[in-house]
C-alpha cells in the first residue's frame, strides 16, 4: 500500500516538528578544531613577520593586523558580535 501525496506530508511534518535543528555541531568542529589552528597561524606570523629589521612602522602596521585577526576571532567565538550590532544599528535608528 503507498501512502499518498499528503499522506506523506503530513508524516514530513510530524518528523519536522520531533526533530530539532540547529549548529551545535558545527560550532563545537569550528571551536576544538579550527579555533586552534587560527590562532596558531596568528602565532606563526607575528614570529615570522615580527622582525622588521628596524622598520618600526611595518613592524606595528604587522602586529596590528594580528591583533584585528586575533578581535574578530574574539567575536566568532563569544558571539559578542549581536550585541555590538544591535548597538550599530541603535546608533542609525531613530526613537520616536
């Protein structure tokens, strides 16, 4: 016996509302994994590009790079961004 069209459906949405989505699973893999390997590559290149040889200016210009890698890492991993954006936006909304 095959189960008609909205049959089927109606069996989709039961399995739609039992079952719970989201990125748990994702953001757990980004932070064990990736996280790690970003801020080890942060690492290696302010090593690496660290030594100026008396170039002082690219010298910070470099640092200063790493350290906006290092704040928007920062922001991926405390999910601090929402409320910095929710304060953006304020600053552009007008109050009645």
């Amino acid at each position: 016996m095959t189960a008609t069209p909205l049959e089927t459906l109606a069996h989709l949405d039961v399995l739609a509302q039992q079952t719970q989505l989201g990125t748990n699973g994702i953001q757990g893999w980004i932070l064990n994994n990736l996280l790690p390997l970003l801020l080890l590559t942060v690492a290696i290149l302010l090593l690496w590009l660290g030594g100026g040889k008396g170039d002082n200016a690219g010298v910070m210009r470099r640092v200063g790079g790493v350290f906006v890698a290092l704040a928007i890492i920062g922001l991926a991993v405390t999910g601090a961004g929402v409320d910095i954006g929710t304060f953006i936006a304020g600053l552009f909304s007008t109050s009645g």
